[in-house]
C-alpha cells in the first residue's frame, strides 16, 4: 500500500466559511507536508510535520492551520480564506529511512475554491 | 533562496522522438527528485540521484545528476503518448524540497 488519501476532492468555500481538509497515509511515514499549487506552477511547500510535530511553517497566514492528530493523519484547517487562496493543495509523506533523501509520496489533491 | 530552473518549459514533439529535460541551479544539493504530475493528480515520484556523476535508467528514462550535484538532465528516448505531463525535478537540501518550475510535455501520436 503506497497510497496517500486526500478528502474531499473537490471543495467550494466562501470567505466566512470554516472548513478542513484530510490527509491519510498508512505506509508508516513519519514526516507530512502540505504544499500549495497554483495553477501551471511547481508545489510551494506550506508545512512539514515530523514525528507528529511542527518542524516548519513557511511563513504561512494564519487562515491555515495545521493539524497532526496522529502518525497517520494530517489536517488543514481553513478559515477566512480570500479568492487568492484557491489552488490544488497537495499532503505528501516521506518514510523514515528516506527522510534524508526528499522523496515524497504525494496525495492526488485537494481543488480549493474559494469565492 | 535556493532555485533551480528547468529548460525548457515547454515541449511538444512527436512520438518516436528523443527529448532532454535540464534541471539547474547555482546551489549544491543533497539529492534530488524528479516527478511527472498529471492534471487534477499529485506528483510522481521518478527518482532519487545522490551522488555527483550518478546515472539512472528507468525504461526509457535516463537521469543524470551533475559532477558538482547542483544540476540535473531527465533524457526520454523514443517518447510516447503516455509520457505526456509535467516533469518537475526537486532539489533537496536541509529538510527541505525546492521545486523547479517544470516542463510540459506533449507527445503528439
């Protein structure tokens, strides 16, 4: 099983809206990212858990808020979004004996849209 | 700020065609990756390079990383349609990955 989960799919938001996305990995992968990707651009890289504990956030607003509730599970919770925060946001992983290396596992993405 | 820049941007050729993707930067690099990425998909991994010089074939996917480990070439001999995408490469250095911009494939049947 290689599979990163991402739920859901697809999501609509208004600016005053409350919502989460989810991310799920059963590999044993000890380090979790979530990148944002804009439109015919490469992945910016938001945030990276490692062993359950924010290791980096890259200066990213506070509309984002990360969550690790487990080994296996992230979350981006979102709040007060602007129209400029749509884009594909991507959960990836690293398993512990390639954590050195950068290899990620990328989900398929979560499409954000934000009116 | 490490950046790499891939070349080209784009490429649309025809099937039965040989094609190099580079990947450049002035930073040294640990390792580095390279994925294809369908649209409305995440990222693929390719490969991992490590080592200065090292060579690896993938079917009909050669990569390359450079002698000093701040570039890398991606060669696709003999393209076909399914190598259709976006190929990133990723360098990897301090528990972080920097993304090149990437470049779109097209391989016309």
């Amino acid at each position: 099983d290689t599979e990163v989960t991402q739920t859901p799919k697809h999501l609509v938001m208004g600016m005053t809206n409350k919502k989460s996305l989810k991310c799920e990995q059963h590999m044993g992968h000890r380090a979790m990212y979530w990148y944002k990707q804009k439109a015919k651009k490469p992945p910016e890289l938001m945030f990276v858990y490692s062993y359950e504990k924010l290791s980096i956030n890259e200066s990213v607003p506070s509309r984002f808020s990360p969550e690790c509730p487990n080994s296996s599970l992230l979350n981006l919770h979102l709040h007060a979004l602007q129209p400029e925060d749509s884009a594909l946001y991507l959960c990836a992983s690293s398993p512990p004996h390639r954590a050195n290396t950068g290899e990620l596992f990328f989900g398929e993405g979560s499409r954000l849209t934000v009116l | 700020t490490q950046l790499l820049e891939q070349s080209p941007q784009f490429l649309s050729i025809q099937e039965g065609e040989n094609l190099t993707v580079y990947c450049n930067s002035s930073s040294v690099f640990s390792s580095l990756q390279w994925y294809r990425q369908e649209p409305g998909e995440g990222p693929v991994l390719l490969v991992t390079v490590v080592t200065g010089g090292e060579v690896k074939k993938l079917k009909r996917l050669t990569f390359q990383f450079g002698d000093a480990r701040k570039d890398s070439s991606l060669h696709i001999t003999a393209a076909q349609p399914g190598d259709t995408g976006l190929y990133l490469c990723a360098g990897f250095d301090a528990g972080k990955s920097t993304f090149g911009d990437g470049t779109t494939l097209t391989v016309k049947p």
